[in-house]
C-alpha cells in the first residue's frame, strides 16, 4: 500500500516537473508578443502607409439601437449592446490606397468580435463601408459598429458594461496593435 502511494506520488511529481519543462521551452521558441498601444487621438500604422486613430466611441442608446434591430430580418437571439467607435484613416504614401477594414475587431477581458456587417447593411449611411479607397495623404473619417452580447460577459458585470474597458485590435502576433478605447 504504502509503495503504490509512493510511486503514484512519484509519478505526479515527474509529470508536474516535464510539463513545466514543456512551458518554458514552448515560451523559448514562441516568445509574447510585443505591443503597441495607442490613446484617443494617437495614430498608429494600420496598414503599409496608412495610418488609423480613434476620435470617439459610444455605446448607442436604447432607443438607437432598438430603431436599427427593427430594420433587421431576424431578431437577435441574445442581448447585446452596439459599441460606435469613429476613427479617422489617413494615406501617407504617394499612391492610392484600397483598404479592408474587416481586420479591426474589438477586444474587452474575455471578449472579441468583429465588425457588425448585419448592422452595417440595415443602418443607410449611418456606418462606412468595409473597404475604403484613399488618394495619397487622404484622411477620411469612419465610423462602425460592434456587438458587445450579452453571453460573452457575465451577468453581474452585464449592468455596467458601459464602464469596462475595449480596445480595438487588428494584429496580434508577433506585434499586437491595440487602439485602447478609454
């Protein structure tokens, strides 16, 4: 009884002392990612050329919100909150430049989601398009909407989602760029 117990004990402390092992050569070979970060009004490089700051963000109203999910084809199957952020784009090369802005996703602690193209598509001219076009040293503002649902936060944390943090990201490894929202 008492060698079972030993070499169980035994066995668990090898495992606990490869799988340590195994992490730090895995950190070695894969280091974390740098980061960049960027405050309201702070550029950053979105693409070759192109530059991308945040001017201002909003969650929209109830009344905003609930006038845009009625020109919706199908009602949402959880709650969630439309988080507006503007951002102003500019061309610093001398040539023209086509960007998708499907890259830019929002991120909160334990949450992530792209672009609303639902939104986009009922809302008129509200919301940019996904692609812009920009001549050499253009700037244009844009504007688009993410869903914050409901699922991804927990529920005591659902009443003051206006008051957490988001950031806007649109590379995460090896450089991860982040255009913090606050």
């Amino acid at each position: 009884m008492r060698r079972t117990k030993r070499t169980f004990m035994a066995a668990g402390i090898i495992l606990l002392v490869l799988l340590a092992a195994g992490y730090r050569n895995i950190n070695r070979k894969i280091p974390p990612a740098v980061l960049n970060e960027a405050r309201i009004g702070e550029q950053l490089e979105f693409q070759d050329g192109v530059m991308i700051s945040v001017v201002s963000y909003r969650f929209l109203s109830d009344e905003e919100q609930e006038q845009l999910v009625a020109k919706m084809d199908r009602e949402p199957m959880v709650g969630f909150k439309i988080l507006e952020v503007k951002l102003t784009i500019e061309n610093t090369t001398a040539e023209n430049k086509k960007i998708i802005m499907t890259d830019l996703y929002v991120e909160g602690i334990g949450m992530g989601n792209g672009i609303s193209k639902g939104i986009i598509d009922v809302s008129g001219d509200c919301y940019s398009s996904l692609q812009q076009e920009l001549q050499p040293g253009e700037s244009r503002q844009i504007c688009f909407p993410y869903d914050i649902l409901k699922n991804e936060i927990f529920e005591r944390e659902w009443e003051r989602i206006e008051e957490r943090e988001f950031w806007l990201v649109f590379s995460s490894y090896p450089v991860k760029n982040k255009l913090l929202l606050s």
